[in-house]
C-alpha cells in the first residue's frame, strides 16, 4: 500500500534510527528537520541550542510537543511551562505559544491538521 505523501526524509524509510542521532546541535542556533509532512501532518525534529528559541506565535493545528534531551520553557497563552526530556506538551491550535532553550534541547514537533 502507497503513502500519500508530499514528503519523507528518505535515509529514515524502513531503517532503524536512533532519535538523537537524527539532528545534531548547532552552535547560537535552532536546527530543523522535516522529517514527514503530508496533507494531514508534519513530524519535525528541532535541535535548540541554550537561550535559543522561537517568538511567540499561532498555528491553526494542535501541536504535540515531545522533549527529547535537555530542558524548554514553552509558553502557552502567557502561562510558563517547563518541560524536559521525556516529558511532552500539547500546544492548541489558534492559542499563542513560544519556545526558549532553558538548557540545549531536541524535540520532535508533531503537527495534526
């Protein structure tokens, strides 16, 4: 059976990866890394080096937050929350949200339309 897909990392197809082997820290940075994105969701993996982060903002789909390695603070709806690795969050959609490196963090993003 096909996938409809418009987009799958392709050296992650039917082969074993370790998650944080799939992105890597960046210096001053926040690393992104599509993974899978189709007509109904984008599987993302971020790599947020410390104090970096992501401005508040919208989107118009729930998103589930899951802390791979290091600490966030995510912040929904003015509302602080720290979250760490093995831990996740789900950020509503149509509610304000940002992101900041607490410690250097890795997370994957998974977006449902």
């Amino acid at each position: 059976m096909s996938i409809p897909q418009s987009f799958i990392a392709e050296n992650l197809i039917a082969q074993p990866t370790l998650i944080e082997d799939a992105i890597s820290y960046q210096d001053g940075s926040v690393v992104s890394r599509e993974i899978i994105k189709t007509s109904g969701a984008t599987i993302t993996l971020f790599a947020f080096d410390e104090g970096q982060g992501l401005s508040e903002h919208e989107t118009p789909f729930n998103a589930l937050v899951q802390i791979m390695d290091g600490e966030a603070e995510i912040i929904i709806d003015g509302k602080t929350h720290q979250v760490k690795a093995g831990e996740i969050i789900i950020m509503p959609a149509d509610h304000p949200h940002a992101l900041k490196a607490i410690k250097k963090f890795k997370m994957i993003l998974t977006m449902a339309r």
